[in-house]
C-alpha cells in the first residue's frame, strides 16, 4: 500500500531525510506548513488525508487513505482564498520538472549548490528540495527565509536559489549565479541574474521561464485563458477530482496568450476588473505603479461603484506614511503606458498588505 505522509517538520536535513526515507518506502509525501493557526492547521491535513504523520516527536498513524502507486507528493494549494485543496503529483511529474528545469538552468551538479529557503510546504520551495535529489545536486536547506543567512549560504558555495520578489530586495543578488523568481508579479526592476517563472502547484512548480515553456512544455490561450499540456502535470486532486481535459490539457484560470512563441500572462481571470464595461488588469497597473519611488507595496482591486460598476482602486503602502502619492499624479503615470481606464480613481493607504507565505497579495482580504 502506498501510504501518505504528512511532514510537520521545519525546513532543514531532517525533513530532507524523511522525504528520502518515505519515498524508500514507497508513500507519497504530504508537507504541511507548521506555522499555521491551529484551524488552518487542521485544515490542511484534512485536505491531504495522511496515513501518517511525522512531525518533531516522531511518527505516528492517522486514519487517512492511500495514494496510488507511483505517486509522490501531495501539495497544498497556496490558498489565497477559500478552503486548501491537495494536488496529486507522481515520480513521473516531479522527475520530469527536475530534468526540464535543471536543463533550462545548466545546472551542472558538480558546481551547483541549491538553497532552498521558501516554505517547504508549498511547491515553489518544495521543487528545489526534490530538484536537487533527483539531480544529485548539492543542497543547502533554511527553515525560513533571512537575508543575512541567505547572503551567507551563497559566500558558502549556494549558486541557485529560488525567491519572491519581496526576498529578492532584500538580499545582494550578485552573489548568486541564477535566482528563480515567482510566486507574485515580477517587478520590472529585476536582477540581471534572475529567471522569471510561471507555473503552479498544478504544473509542480515554474514551467515557464523568461517567458519560454520549458522542454516538453505546451502552453495555449483559449478564449482568453491559458492552457498547459506537459509531463509534470498533477494526476489529480486528492479528493478524486480531475482538472485536466480529455486531450491533456489543463486549464489554468490565469488569463493571457501566446506570441511569437512566448508566454504572456495577464493575472487570475477572477482578478480581473470591469469598470464602465472595459477590462483592467491589475499586475499591469501594479508594475507601473512600483515604479514610483512613494510607492513601497501596491495592490490594484475593484471596489463597487454605483456609476462605474467597479472602480479602479489603488491600495498602496507608502515608502514614507506622511507623504502618501498623489492620485492626479499616480493616474498620469499610468496612462502614459496604459488605456485611460486603467488608470486608478482612488487610492486607500494601508500600513502593509495581506499576503500568503509566498508573497502572493491576498486581495480577497484587502
């Protein structure tokens, strides 16, 4: 029987070792994000349905099912609303985003080192765990992300790390040879050394670099959303649900197209706001608006608006809070690059911005 195996374990050599001893075993690995309240805590192990669970005292049985043979992973969704919901990935999958990555990146694994420092229970962090195994790469693993350790790693022979962009400020990015980005929209002031990658726990991670689809990667745009067709596809979802088309095809929710060969993603379809009956995108607007030096963190959302259905709203944590931007001057910045509607009507001031554990803007909770 092919056992599922909850982690509660924080990021380091001993989660490492007991991914490797329950893969030996042949049970599929389900990390779990310790530094969840007690009711979401609960929550996500409900979604994974463990047959055991290890965490610092040991391990111990729990009354959950069974995988199928020759699945791997059971990954949480990063949940930026709603309940979690568990992805289903096999050795097949993680196997083939360990080549087609590693090969994008000429990872050379006598030379290389990867420090993981994302949280090990979502994918972006977990990927450069099992990337480097399955590569036999050396790997360097942080329960949590902290400039200084992370600048240290790197003076310690970390050459490739994976970061949001929030991280990535925070840190000398030279020190490194390659930095994955993802998990939020890439800032249009990236490091030269950086690789902007899309992908979600669905596709097991970035299947889009630079805008490129990775070897083996198909990537569409149907009525505008896009699809991926790849070998790193989940099977399912734990609850039995199948996402995937007939064909192979999965639909992503994320809306954008395809031209002349790459990748262009516009944000989540939900997102998306409809004011006076034309369409803003919020990740276009955010990256202009980052660009203006008042501006520390901005998130672009719809509120309700009698005349305009949705208004264009710019909620915006200032670099200096008594001298918060000026709207007059935010809107021209905007349309100089964008449709006049795109520009933002109003501006609300926050102190900070609700965000998942990998950066991404809760925008249900702002």
């Amino acid at each position: 029987m092919t056992g599922v195996v909850a982690m509660l374990l924080p990021g380091g050599s001993e989660f490492v070792a007991e991914l490797v001893k329950a893969w030996d075993k042949g049970d599929a690995v389900a990390p779990i994000d310790t530094r969840l309240p007690a009711a979401a805590l609960k929550a996500a192990i409900d979604a994974v349905e463990p047959t055991a669970i290890v965490d610092t005292q040991g391990r111990r049985s729990h009354s959950g099912r069974s995988a199928e043979e020759g699945d791997a992973l059971v990954v949480n969704t990063s949940g930026t609303s709603g309940e979690p919901r568990a992805v289903v990935l096999t050795h097949d999958a993680v196997a083939a985003s360990a080549a087609a990555t590693s090969a994008a990146l000429d990872v050379d694994s006598s030379a290389d080192r990867w420090l993981a420092c994302l949280p090990l229970a979502h994918v972006g962090g977990l990927s450069v765990v099992t990337r480097a195994l399955l590569t036999d790469t050396e790997l360097t693993v942080h329960d949590r992300f902290d400039a200084g350790a992370v600048e240290s790693a790197a003076r310690s022979g970390a050459t490739l790390v994976s970061l949001v962009a929030t991280a990535a400020r925070r840190i000398d990015p030279s020190l490194f040879r390659t930095i994955l980005l993802g998990g939020a929209a890439v800032p249009v002031d990236r490091p030269a050394n950086s690789v902007a990658t899309y992908g979600m726990t669905e596709t097991g991670g970035g299947v889009v670099y630079d805008g490129v689809a990775l070897e083996g990667v198909e990537v569409r745009e149907l009525d505008g959303e896009l699809h991926i067709r790849c070998p790193m596809l989940l099977r399912q979802y734990r609850d039995g649900t199948d996402p995937v088309t007939s064909d192979g095809w999965f639909p992503t929710g994320d809306g954008g197209r395809v031209v002349d060969g790459l990748v262009q993603v516009d944000g989540r379809l939900g997102d998306v706001i409809v004011t006076g009956g034309e369409k803003v995108w919020p990740v276009s607007v955010e990256r202009i608006l980052t660009t203006d030096p008042q501006i520390a963190e901005v998130a672009v959302i719809g509120r309700p608006d009698t005349e305009w259905g949705s208004v264009v709203t710019a909620v915006i944590v200032p670099t200096d809070a008594a001298q918060p931007p000026d709207l007059d001057r935010l809107r021209d910045l905007v349309k100089a690059q964008l449709p006049r509607w795109c520009a933002p009507r109003r501006i609300e001031i926050r102190d900070a911005l609700p965000r998942t554990s990998l950066g991404k803007v809760r925008r249900s909770s702002i």
